[in-house]
C-alpha cells in the first residue's frame, strides 16, 4: 500500500504540475497575443486608441475634461500598458508565471497526497482503512478552512465545497479500485 501511495502521489503531482503549466503558459501566450495587438493597433490608429481610452473613463463616471486628462497621461508614460490594463485588465502584478504555477501546483497536491499516509500508523488493517478515510477527511476540512481564511471570507461555504469534493473523487477512487479488484490491505 505504501508503495503504490508514493507512486500515486508522485504521479498526481507531476500530472497537476503538468496540467498547471500548460494552462497557465496559455494564459501567457494570450497575455502576449495581446500585448501584439495592442502594440498594433496603438501604432496603426494612435488617436482611435486615445479616444477609446477617453471612453473607457467616461464610462466609469469621468467627466469629459479629467478623462481626457487621464488619457494624456496614461498614454504619455506608456500608451499599451494603459489599454492592456484598462481595456483588457491586464496588469504586471496579475501576470501569468506557468512555471510559479506548476511549482506552487505540484507542492500544493504532494502535501495533501501525503495527508492520508497518516492513516498507515493504524496497526491492524481493519482500522487502518478507517483511519485514511478519518485523516483524510480532516486533512480536506483543514484545507478548505485554510483556503477560505486566506481569501478572507466565509469559512463555511469554501470548506464545504473542499470537503464534499475531495470526499466524492476519494469514494469514486475507491469505486473504481473496487470495481478493478484493487486491494490495498
């Protein structure tokens, strides 16, 4: 049990790494697609895109006069970076990092994959099982209440949505291991 564990945890993280990093280096190429087109469409129509982004502020309450101050300045310091932000809400600090994201990814799953091991230090095999399941339930209820007091809202809602999702793929994984005649005692 012990081995196929460590493989299955190894496994899960390099595929969520793996997974994270594709669909993150995606974000990437289309943050970057859209700087192009930015870039562009600044140097083709470099009034077209002042006035676009007069309106972007009149549409958020600006009076005429302090949009087009804002405008002005944006585009003076640098004119794509404004649209990209404004237009597109793209910004430096929310920029796709696919390699951040696979690392933060894959440690984030080895560290919950290792939750259940817990349960291995029961002595007879009957309550071994039970002690997975308890431990890893726990270690769900944790997670989620981790999450939801990072985001700083409600806790019971996210911890829920963790326990009840973490429960349902642990008792389809058991599903399916019980319909391959898996055993792990």
């Amino acid at each position: 049990m012990l081995t196929a564990g460590i493989a299955g945890v190894a496994a899960g993280s390099l595929a969520m790494a793996t997974g994270e990093y594709v669909s993150v280096s995606l974000q990437s190429d289309i943050e970057a697609a859209d700087r192009a087109q930015e870039s562009a469409e600044h140097l083709a129509y470099p009034e077209a895109e002042g006035d676009e982004l007069v309106q972007i502020y009149r549409g958020r309450g600006l009076g005429q006069d302090l949009a087009e101050q804002v405008a002005d300045a944006l585009h003076s310091k640098d004119p794509v970076a404004a649209h990209l932000r404004e237009e597109l809400g793209h910004s430096e600090h929310s920029q796709a990092r696919p390699v951040q994201a696979a690392m933060a990814s894959a440690s984030s799953f080895l560290l919950g994959g290792l939750v259940p091991f817990l349960g291995l230090l029961a002595s007879s095999s009957s309550s071994r099982l039970a002690l997975i399941v308890l431990v890893t339930l726990l270690g769900l209820t944790g997670a989620g209440l981790l999450g939801a007091r990072a985001a700083g809202g409600v806790l019971l809602r996210p911890t829920l949505r963790v326990l009840l999702g973490g429960s349902f793929a642990m008792f389809v994984t058991a599903g399916v291991g019980s319909l391959t005649h898996a055993s792990g005692a």
